[in-house]
C-alpha cells in the first residue's frame, strides 16, 4: 500500500454486521456479480474482527488494525499509525505519525470523505459524529440508514455526486459504511424475521449498486479498494442473537483488498 498513496484514490467499503458465512455462500451463488469479479477463485478471506460491534471495529480500521487473517503467524499490516514496540508493520506497510487513517491521507493531499450508514456514522451528537468526525466531509441521512430499504442506492448515489465535483487531479479517499447488511435485512424479502437468508437478500441488493461506485471510480483512477465487514451477526446459533458478543458468528468476517482500474 504504500508505493500506492498519491498515485491511487483509496476505497474503504464496509459490510456491516456480514458474516462470513453468508458472503460465501453469495458468492458461491452468484449473488454478488460486482464483489465477485474483483474475488479470487475460492471467494473471499476468512478473517477475524478487532471488533465485535461496529463503533470498536472502526477505531481500530482507521488507525490500522484491519481484520486478521484466520490463520496461525505473523501479519504484516497494509497501514499503521506509528508507535514503538509495534511487529506486524513492514518495509511495505504505509506507516504515519498521524492517528488515524483520514488524517495521513489529508496531510498528503487527499480529500477525505465518508458516506454514513449505521447509528455510528449518523451525525446526530455526540456518538454519531465521532467517527465522521475523522473525515473533511461526511455525510447521512435516514434514507441512508438501517430501516430504508433504498439505502445502498441512496449512499452510492452521495458518492458518486461527491466524486463528480472533486478536480481530476485530486487524490480521494472515500469511506461507506454499507447499512443494508445490517439488522433489519428482512426488508429485503417476504420473511417476518431476520436470518442468513435476508442478511443475503441485502447484500446481493448492495452489490447491485456497489457495482456502479467501482465503475465510475475505475474510470477516474485506479483505485485501491478494501472491503470487508465490520463484525458479524448471530441468528439464534447456541442461543446467541446480535452482535456485541464473543461467537464465531460475530468475529468471523469477509474481507477483500483489490484494484479497480479502467482497461478500457
């Protein structure tokens, strides 16, 4: 990542509350064509969250602490706020003395902004605006939140409208946190109650529009995109339901990093 910083625009998708499981199976389905044509073979990482709700979760993403391989060894990260003593930075790992993750990218030139989805991202004081708070611009409304059923269109739709007014050459650093994947996802089908069925119904609905962001971000630069989801969710499994809780269902994440880059 960091031979890629002043050259590349940077995309930060997450999938709130998707598990791994469900993400799989999508893609195993061909749900999720636009995620899909940018996943190897075998589909996505299996990864462990930092986080086991969202507002952990994001701390740690923006200063560094992306998801962990599921995986015994030594990890190196992509990005890193500095601080002594630490082992899984590298040669390649961007590493900065800001503290987080926006504030590195604005002090080399790029224009940081963040698409609100879940209660964490809605700027409504005080919890709401801390995390948009690390951005120059941030953005929300209810259409973007967890009760609409248009939200993925609404949010994309934001993005895309940012990204139009933003100067050729101006690096951007864009950040959404995705709120269709989070509880109530039985919007998205006929059923009365939340389960890894809806949670898919609301993810194929995101990777319709999700699609058009890679698009349009493509054409304007290559764009280095990580996706993943912030923690998981749990249905019942061992009569555990929700998040903010220690089960495999809520650590275990999907996560991808790639390139997005106009062959035409």
């Amino acid at each position: 990542m960091k031979e890629l910083i002043g050259t590349h625009d940077i995309l930060f998708i997450t999938l709130d509350s998707l598990r791994y499981d469900v993400a799989q199976q999508a893609h195993e389905m061909g749900l999720t064509p636009a995620i899909s044509h940018y996943l190897p073979p075998e589909g996505w990482q299996l990864r462990h969250s930092p986080g086991s709700f969202t507002y952990p979760a994001h701390q740690a993403f923006f200063t560094g602490f992306l998801p962990s391989p599921a995986e015994a060894g030594h990890h190196t990260r992509l990005f890193a706020a500095s601080f002594s003593g630490s082992k899984t930075t590298h040669s390649e790992t961007f590493t900065f003395k800001e503290s987080d993750l926006p504030a590195a990218l604005k002090a080399r030139g790029y224009r940081t902004v963040c698409i609100g989805g879940v209660g964490f991202f809605n700027l409504r004081p005080p919890l709401g605006t801390l995390l948009p708070a690390l951005f120059e611009e941030a953005f929300w409304n209810p259409s973007m939140g967890v009760s609409s059923r248009t939200s993925s269109e609404k949010q994309v739709s934001k993005a895309l409208n940012v990204l139009a007014k933003q100067p050729d050459e101006q690096p951007v650093m864009l950040f959404i946190n995705i709120s269709a994947t989070h509880t109530p996802t039985h919007i998205y089908s006929d059923a009365k109650q939340d389960s890894p069925e809806t949670q898919q119904a609301a993810l194929a609905y995101a990777d319709t529009h999700i699609g058009k962001l890679f698009v349009a971000m493509a054409k304007r630069r290559p764009t280095f995109c990580i996706v993943c989801a912030d923690h998981g969710e749990a249905f019942g499994e061992e009569g555990f339901f929700g998040h903010r809780i220690a089960h495999r269902t809520v650590w275990e994440v999907p996560y991808a990093q790639f390139i997005l880059q106009d062959t035409q």
